[in-house]
C-alpha cells in the first residue's frame, strides 16, 4: 500500500518502503520503537513526509500527533527537504565565546537562517549546542566534517568553493 | 494667509483635537479646520478573531455609546449568520437602543448645552456652567440627571452593566427580560415624558432670543442622512437609508443601509486622521452631509408616536421645509428622547418582550457581514469580511462624528466668520467656535480620563508663528 | 454617617486604571462604600448626597508622590466642556446645590507614567497605587471612623 | 490500603500510600494552586505551581507527582513558594497574548483567578507578543492559541478518557503548540470525536465553544470527575 510521496523520482526500483517497513517489522511493530523508526526513514528519505508520518503512526498504532510531537521536538528530524550540503554551527559556550555568531551571520546571509536550507536547495543550516570539541572552538560541521578554529573568512572562502552563490 | 488662530482644547479626553482659524491678511477669517485624531486601532487589532467576539470587543470603542457598537456589531454578526433574530431579541435590541439615545442625549442637552441655552452665551464663564444651571435651574438639572439615570438603568438591566454591556449577539441576545425588568421600567416612563415635556416648553420658550446663534452657528446647506422605516418614520434599528437636501427635497430614498459603499465615499485629508465620508453621487466635498439628531428629524415625515409627533410637526411648521441650522440638534435632542421614551412604554408594554426566546443559532453562511442602526449621533454602520472560519479579515467602521466631520468643520469656520473680529479673540467668539461643535455633540473615541487634562489654549500667531497672545482656560 | 470612595478611569489605558487597583487594596470596612468608574457623570452627584466624606481616586499624568487633597468649597473652576465626563469638583458643586450634599470631599492622585492602550499598571503606577492605599488608609480609617 | 501520617502547614493529615501530596493536601481543606493538574486524568507536573517544601529535602517537590510518605512535614505556602508562583503567572502572561478583556472566559478563567489570587497587577517581564493563530475550523469549537498555556490537560483528556488523542503539542520550548492530528486544522481531524472534554477542561479560554461572545463562556469544572467517576465506580454522581 504505497501512500509513501517520493520526495525524488528514482531510476530504479524505489527499495525505501520495503527498508522502513522491515526497520518497523524487526520492532515488531512497537510503538516504543517509534524514535527509531522515525530515524530509519529519514535516514532513508532526508526527511518526514505528513504522508510518512501517518504511515509509521498507523503502523506502529500511534495516534497522529504524538508522531508529529515527536518528530517535531528533536531538531534530528526534519520535515523539510535537507539541502545538498549542511552546515551545523557550534555555538556552545567555547564556541560562541570564540565568535560562532559572526560563523551563523555569514551562513545567513549567503545561506538560510539556523534551521533551514537555501531556496536553491544546496545548503542547509543549523545550530547546535556544544558538539564536544571546544578545543577547535569556533567549529562548523560541513557535511559531518569538522572545519576547526573557523574564522568568518575561511567560511566564505569555503562556501565559494562549495559553489555557493 | 498671515495669522492662525490655534484653539487647542480637547487633547487627552476622547481622543485628541484641535481647531485652527486662519486669518487672511486683513485679520478676517480665512478659514477654519476642526483636527481629530481618532484612535483607530480597533480596525487593525480585531483582525484574526472570531466575530463571534465583536460585539464585546467594539463596546470597548466608546463608554458613551457602546450600545450602538454592540447593536451595529452584533446587526453585521445576523447577516454572516443569515438569520433572523426571534421578536424577543429585536424588542430587546430597540428597547436598549432608545435607552442609550435617552442617557446620551440627556448627558448632551441637560449638562453640556442647557447652561449656554438656559443662561445665555455670554453669561459670564464662572457660571455658564453645570453649576450655574444647578443654581438658577435646579428642578431642571436634578430632572436631567433622573431621565439619564434611566435611560443608564436599562442599559444596566438588560446589558448587565452600564459601561461595556456585553448582550447582544449575532443571532440574537443572551437572556430574555424578566417580568420585574419590565415594570421597573414602565414606573419610571410618567416622570420622563414630564421632565421631556418641561424641557421642550422651556425651549420654545426661549428660541427667539437665540436669533443671532441660530443664523450664524453652523447655518448652511448640506445634505441630511438617516434611517426612516418604510412608512418614513423616524427609525433607529432596522430601516432604510433616505438623504434629504437643505431644501428638504429626498435626494435618495429607500437606500439599503447593507449597500452603504455604493453611496457613501471616504476621502482622507492629511491634516486630520478622522475619515471624510461623502455622499457619491454629489462628489467630495460636495456630498458634505450631516446625520445625528436634527438629520433624522429632517428625513423622517413623523415621529410614529403621538405626543413626538404633536412636537415635530410644531417644528417642522416652526422652521418649515428642511432645518440647516446646527443650533436647532439641541430641540431635536429633546424631541428625540421625548419619542425614545414613548417608544420604550411600547416595548415594555408588548408581552413579546418577555418571550424567552432570544436568540436564533446559525453556522457562518456569508463572508461579508455589514450592520447598521442610528446611534445617538448619528447612522453607525459596522462592515466585516471574515474567512470561511469566521475570522475577520478586514474590519470598517464608518461612525457618527466622522459622518458630521465635513459639516463641523464647515461650521467652525462659518462661526468663527462671525464672531472673531479683527486679531483679538473674544470670550464670547470662543464660546461660539465650541458651542458649534457642541451642537453636533461629538464624539471622538474614548481615550483616559486622567486628572492633568490639557486645558483649552488659544493661540493667535502672526504669519512668522509669533504668539500674539494666547487664552487659557481649564 | 458613610464614606464613598469612587474610583474613576480607564483600565483599557494602563496606568490610567490606578484607581481601580487601589480599591482592591483598599480592605472592606463598615461604612466605606466604593465604586469603580469609567468616568464621572452627572448622577454620581446623587450617589454621593448621603456622605459624610466622598473621596475621588483618579490617576494623575503629573508625575510626583500620591497624594489627597481636599477639594475646596465653592465653585469649580469654570470650563466650557466638549467632553463628556465631569471633574470632580464639578460633581461635588453639583451634589452640593441639587442635592444637599454637606460632607467633606477628597481627591486622591495616583500618579502614572504609561497612558497607552492595553492592561496592566506600570511597576510607578503600581507603587503609588499601593501609597495610596495606604494614604487613604490613614484618612479614613483613623479610629474615630472605626 | 496503609495509610500514611503526615504535616501540611502545621496540620496533621493523613493519606493513603501512592497518594499525592497535592490530592492528601486538597482533601483536608489545603488549596494548592495548580494548572496543569485536572482531576480525572494523570498528573504530569507541567505547570510547577504546586510546588512545595518538604523538610528535609533541598529542592522543592511538584505535589501533584510526589507520593504522600509517612512523617513528611510539608509547606505550601511560603514567601519563596509565592515568589516562585508569581514569576511562573507572570512568565505565562509575558509568553502569549493574554487579553482578559475580550476573552470568552473572561471572569471565570483559572489563569485569571490564579494571577488576582497571588496579587499579580502587573507584569515584570517584556511581554513577546508572539503572532499566534487562531483555529476555527471546527464546526463546534475554537482554538486559540493565544491563550494557551499548554497545561496539557486537553491532551490527557482527549487520550485517557475520550480514547481519541487528537491532541499532543509540536515542537518544544517556546515554539511548542498544540497540535490536532499532523497539524492539520482542527476541523479536519480524523480523530476528533467532537465530545468537548478538552474544551470543559481548559483552564482559560485557548479552547471555546463558537459562538460565545466576550465573557458569555463558563466551563462545567465538575464534568470530568462525573464521567470519571461513571466510568470507574459505575456510580452517576453530581
């Protein structure tokens, strides 16, 4: 029963419901198993559909609004399509001591506010509270890599090479 | 243009005003502008409620007459509804409507004008006053205070509370009148009638020495607006809209109030924030008109109760054809409040009234709901635009005192013509400038009523902003 | 012989509600009568005939401690009114000549600093609100009057 | 049932086991202030009002979550428990747009009763006038988020007794806001069964009946304890 909407047409044969549905039958359909199902499919997908979350809360026999409540409280999930690149923007304490701030204006202004991607798609922006490597303060997360000690214009220098406009 | 003279009276007590006399080289009057700055937030802050809430939140527009904001609300709530309210409930809206005329008006006539008519425009300051009147008139004061009392007693007893009632609703009101209600009223409806009739002898009375006032206070042809029923009586709550000219001619007849935007502009001037509504066809200024009181008298053909019948046909006789002067608001005032009461022994007296049947239950059926019914000064008209959940999108209101704005203004100036004489400005050309705009007793939106009000201050300027000299008074 | 304590203003304007919040700091006493207003009118002349001691709460635009005043005998000082409340000497020189009034009248000033539309005192208005209380305290409630 | 022997306010009181000390306090005359707590559904301690002392302990304890236990000597009424509520009201009133005077609750909100009872008149705090909706969508009720205070009550009642949990909140902190279903309008959700105990419950007027005009509105308070009461004793008591 695909009521799944393909955030993308694949080539091939679209394998991602028979994943999420394996990931929720190895559960045994539990509805505590819902934070990790929910992984699972935006693992799978980039992000949550309304069609996708009413899929895992009929099949996990949750009601509605606590899987959008869930999904909606972990800044994890993302119910908007994630851009081709994503920046994360330490601004713990360290971080934001060592000038995060002046990281997050430049990402604004070339990019999206935390929270949110380019309207060309390519990058997405967030925040996050300390990433535990206050020794390379101030740090950005580029695509799970850690650009350490960033100043505003290595950042742009950066962003120029990843091509953003 | 070389002087201006600045009267500054009214800055912190319903809304904020100002008046400004030019002069011309010559020291005469050039012209006049009558300044408002209304506060017009509720437009803007009722946007995204449910008009369920309207009726409640636009009392709060005005304590002096939040009845007809809540009538003209709840009025433009029936028509988003599509319903008809049950008999009980339109006895109940009209009975209250009269009430609030009564209290408004005995406020307006009794307090505010009776001691300029009673002891004379230029009877000194120091007495022309409330206390003055309390002191050579007392039976007529306490009187006054008694008809206003009652006309508050109805509005506390079917609104349930006097300042912001919270009663009327789309589709009806909330609780039907009880027995006890009705008969507190009808005690008290001999004592009015008498006080009312008293008040009118005593005017008549005194007319004729008012000769001068009554040609030169706001004396000029203008249009006239107001609701009449289909038999051309006079109407407050649910009627027809007829203009007459300052002839008396019917300009327009049997216009529905719910198509007022097809016959009424609004311009804007920029020295004044208050609106400038005009009657289409004529063009703005052209379609200058004024509604209230002496409006209604002049488009209504009978009052439709006999003892405010037997009085209108002596003043229409008095005046003939169609009454352009301002002064004449005050006897229209008491003819008004003498059919109010009449009116109200009416409805007091229909068993209808009782009927606990009050209030007709409807979903949302129109996006565009429009309200209207005479308020003491004047056709009120309340015109909503809501979604499809009933929040409102846009909200216009179109009151009383900005309807007379035009005709205020041109009454200023025609007074100040009159009476300012020359650089200096007399006692008794200030009294003249305020007693024109008493006539229309405006209304400016209500504002704080804190004790440091900003006293009446009028300023004579020379063509460089020199103050040439300057009157105080509290 | 009662004592009426009106309180007038508009709580839709801030500070210009002190009033009202001095009533409710005021504890109900035998013989103390009170009221909240919008505004004065002329009826409130009635209301007050029967007292022995009236005093108007009212907020003040003048800045400075709350304070009373007792108002003096005579006219008021004479205006030509637009508006359409009264002062409350007015009041007072009305229920004096209509209705035989022949008690002591007050005016208690409640300074505020915020006159703009919405609800709530500021934290000036609210402690002088509370001084005022407490002034209107030792007026009335000196224990002749208990 | 073993009961247990205690002091609130000075005042020897007895309990059963696993009772709360708010239920214990509430049963002999001791008026806890709460929000969040609605008798008939769970406890979640969401509001933090009915914090109180317990001697011997360093922090202070919600009552509503904290079993009665034998010999414990309680204080609910303290200057620093006051302090603390007031700053908890005023935070409520500072977070949303609480406008009494146009509120359909208006004089019969817990919200409103809470805030005269601890003498709040003003406010300390900037208020963030959030611009927040309102969802009429429904043919029956309204839902303003406005005037939420997310007490949750709705959702607990909406889940526990009406079996229906249209109701839970999206987001956290701040930006929380309950939600119907996938946060479609309230009017299109699937589950809502229109009963009308999350609209009898909330303690302000963030849920409404439509068509209620500024004050007209009173909520049944002793509704839910009716049905609870049915339900679980088979006794139909008012």
């Amino acid at each position: 029963m695909p009521v799944v909407t393909k955030p993308d047409v694949p080539a091939v044969k679209d394998n991602r419901e028979r994943f999420l549905e394996r990931a929720m039958s190895r559960h045994h359909y539990s509805g505590d198993a819902l934070i990790e199902v929910l992984h699972t499919a935006q693992e799978l997908y980039g992000f949550l559909t309304p069609a996708l979350l009413k899929t895992i809360a009929r099949k996990l026999r949750l009601p509605p609004s606590r899987v959008l409540g869930v999904a909606t409280f972990y800044h994890f999930f993302s119910l908007e399509p994630k851009g081709e690149h994503s920046m994360i923007v330490c601004t713990g304490t360290a971080c934001y001591v060592a000038g995060a701030q002046g990281l997050m204006r430049v990402l604004e202004h070339r990019c999206a506010k935390a929270g949110s991607t380019s309207p060309d798609g390519k990058m997405s922006v967030q925040a996050a509270r300390c990433i535990g490597s206050c020794g390379l303060a101030p740090a950005v997360i580029y695509d799970g890599k850690i650009l350490p000690r960033l100043t505003p214009d290595q950042l742009n220098a950066e962003l120029d090479r990843i091509g953003v406009k | 243009m070389a002087e201006r003279i600045i009267i500054n009276p009214v800055t912190r007590i319903e809304g904020h005003a100002k008046i400004s006399i030019y002069l011309d080289d010559s020291g005469r009057v050039d012209s006049a502008q009558f300044h408002v700055v209304e506060f017009r937030g509720f437009e803007k802050f009722c946007q995204g409620r449910p008009f369920h809430e309207m009726p409640g939140l636009m009392s709060r527009i005005c304590g002096i007459c939040p009845v007809s904001h809540i009538l003209a609300s709840a009025k433009a709530g029936d028509h988003l509804l599509g319903v008809q309210v049950p008999p009980a409930a339109e006895k109940q809206r009209r009975l209250v409507n009269y009430a609030q005329l009564l209290q408004s008006h005995a406020l307006s006539f009794f307090h505010l004008s009776a001691p300029d008519l009673l002891l004379g425009f230029d009877s000194p300051v120091e007495k022309r006053n409330v206390f003055g009147l309390a002191e050579k008139h007392p039976e007529t004061a306490r009187r006054g205070i008694r008809l206003r009392q009652f006309g508050q007693r109805i509005v506390e007893l079917l609104g349930g509370k006097k300042i912001h009632p919270a009663w009327a609703t789309p589709g009806g009101v909330l609780s039907a009148v009880s027995t006890d209600t009705r008969d507190e009223i009808l005690a008290c409806v001999p004592e009015a009638i008498d006080t009312l009739q008293k008040a009118l002898s005593t005017m008549k009375s005194i007319m004729d020495t008012f000769h001068d006032e009554i040609e030169h206070i706001g004396n000029f042809p203008s249009l006239f607006l107001g609701t009449v029923s289909r038999e051309g009586e006079l109407e407050y709550y649910n009627g027809l809209i007829r203009i007459v000219d300052g002839e008396g001619n019917i300009v327009a007849d049997g216009l529905d109030p719910l198509r007022y935007h097809t016959f009424l502009g609004e311009a804007s001037e920029e020295w004044s924030f208050m609106k400038f509504p005009y009657y289409k066809p004529l063009g703005y200024p052209g379609g200058m008109y004024r509604v209230g009181p002496l409006a209604r008298l002049n488009v209504a053909r009978w009052a439709g109760t006999s003892l405010a019948d037997r009085e209108l046909r002596e003043f229409k006789q008095r005046i003939r054809e169609s009454v352009c002067q301002s002064f004449h608001y005050h006897m229209a005032r008491l003819i008004e409040m003498l059919h109010a009461v009449e009116r109200i022994e009416e409805i007091a007296s229909d068993a209808e009234l009782l009927d606990t049947h009050v209030c007709a239950r409807a979903g949302q059926n129109r996006n565009e709901g429009i309200g209207s019914c005479e308020a003491p000064r004047g056709t009120l008209f309340h015109h909503y635009t809501v979604d499809d959940h009933g929040l409102i999108q846009k909200a216009n209101l179109l009151i009383a005192t900005a309807q007379n704005n035009l005709a205020i203004n041109k009454a200023v100036e025609q007074t100040a013509r009159r009476f300012v004489a020359g650089n200096t400005m007399t006692e008794g050309m200030l009294n003249r400038v305020e007693a024109a705009i008493r006539c229309y007793d405006p209304c400016l939106s209500c504002s704080t009523h804190a004790i440091g009000q900003m006293p009446l201050v009028v300023e004579l300027k020379s063509s460089t902003g020199d103050v040439l000299s300057r009157i105080e008074r509290g | 012989m009662k004592t009426i304590i009106l309180a007038i203003g508009n709580s839709l304007r801030r500070d210009d509600g002190a009033a009202h919040r001095v009533l409710e700091l005021l504890e109900s006493q035998s013989g103390v009568f009170t009221r909240s207003l919008l505004q004065l009118a002329p009826e409130q002349s009635e209301e007050i005939a029967p007292a022995r001691i009236v005093v108007f709460v009212d907020a003040d635009i003048e800045p400075g401690p709350p304070r009373i005043e007792r108002l003096p005998r005579g006219d008021p000082p004479p205006r030509s009114p637009l508006a359409h409340s009264l002062r409350p000497a007015e009041v007072v020189a009305l229920a004096r000549s209509l209705f035989h009034f022949t008690g002591q009248a007050y005016v208690c000033r409640v300074p505020g600093a915020d006159f703009s539309e919405g609800e709530g005192l500021s934290g000036t208005a609210s402690r002088n609100a509370i001084r005022a209380a407490e002034l209107l305290r030792d007026l009335l409630y000196t224990p002749e009057s208990r | 049932m073993s009961v247990r022997t205690l002091e609130i306010d000075g005042k020897a009181v007895t309990g059963v086991a696993g009772q709360s000390i708010f239920s214990v306090a509430w049963d002999n005359g001791i008026h806890i202030p709460r929000l969040c707590h609605v008798g008939g559904v769970s406890d979640v301690g969401a509001c933090r009002l009915c914090m109180v002392e317990v001697e011997g302990q360093r922090k202070l304890v919600a009552a509503c979550m904290t079993p009665v236990e034998e010999g414990m000597v309680i204080r609910t009424n303290t200057e620093q428990l006051l302090a603390h509520r007031r700053l908890i009201v005023e935070l409520l009133f500072a977070e949303r747009n609480h406008i009494c005077a146009v509120c359909v609750v208006n004089g019969a909100c817990e919200l409103q009763d809470l805030a005269a009872s601890l003498g709040i008149d003003h406010v300390r705090l900037r208020y963030r006038f959030p611009t927040l909706s309102v969802d009429t969508s429904h043919e029956r009720f309204g839902l303003d988020h406005n005037r939420c205070v997310l007490c949750s009550r709705c959702i607990r009642v909406c889940d526990e007794v009406e079996g229906a949990h249209t109701w839970d909140f999206s987001g956290r902190g701040v930006n929380s806001l309950l939600i119907s279903d996938l946060g479609e309008a309230w009017g299109e959700s699937e589950s809502c069964t229109s009963c009308g105990k999350c609209v009898q419950v909330c303690p302000t007027g963030a849920l409404f009946a439509k068509g209620k005009m500024v004050s007209e509105m009173r909520k049944d308070r002793r509704f839910l304890k009716y049905i609870v009461t049915a339900r679980e004793k088979h006794e139909w008591v008012r």
